[in-house]
C-alpha cells in the first residue's frame, strides 16, 4: 500500500507532466505526510515547476510586447 520513495519519486516527476490519478496522489500524499526526504524533492520538483512557468510567462510577454 505504501509506495516506496522510488515510487514516490516517479509519481512526483509524473505529476508535472500529467493529472496523477485519485490513487496516485492519495499514495503520495501519504507517503509525504511520512517521509521528511520525499517533501524536500516535492519541494524542490514545485519551485523548479514554478520558476519555469514564471520564465516562459516573461518570454510569452516579452514576444507580444
Ligand atoms: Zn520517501
């Protein structure tokens, strides 16, 4: 039942490509809730995620400008 930090490490990359299913996001919530080591890469996966959007949404805006 509980996903290994392999698996939760997948389901993390996974997750910033496509929608994680009720199950998938429910083990990982679990397993985060637990494992001190697997929140630091969640973390780490959604700063990166956001300063990569906030990068592209700059480029977006300075082609149109
Ligand atoms: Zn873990």
């Amino acid at each position: 039942m509980m996903p290994s930090c392999k698996e939760t490490a997948r389901l993390l990359s996974q997750g910033a490509d496509r929608e994680l299913a009720f199950g998938e996001r429910l083990a990982l919530r679990v397993h985060l809730a637990i494992c001190r080591g697997c929140r630091n890469v969640d973390a780490q996966i959604r700063f990166l995620r956001r300063a990569v959007q906030a990068l592209s949404r700059d480029q977006d805006q300075s082609d149109t400008a």
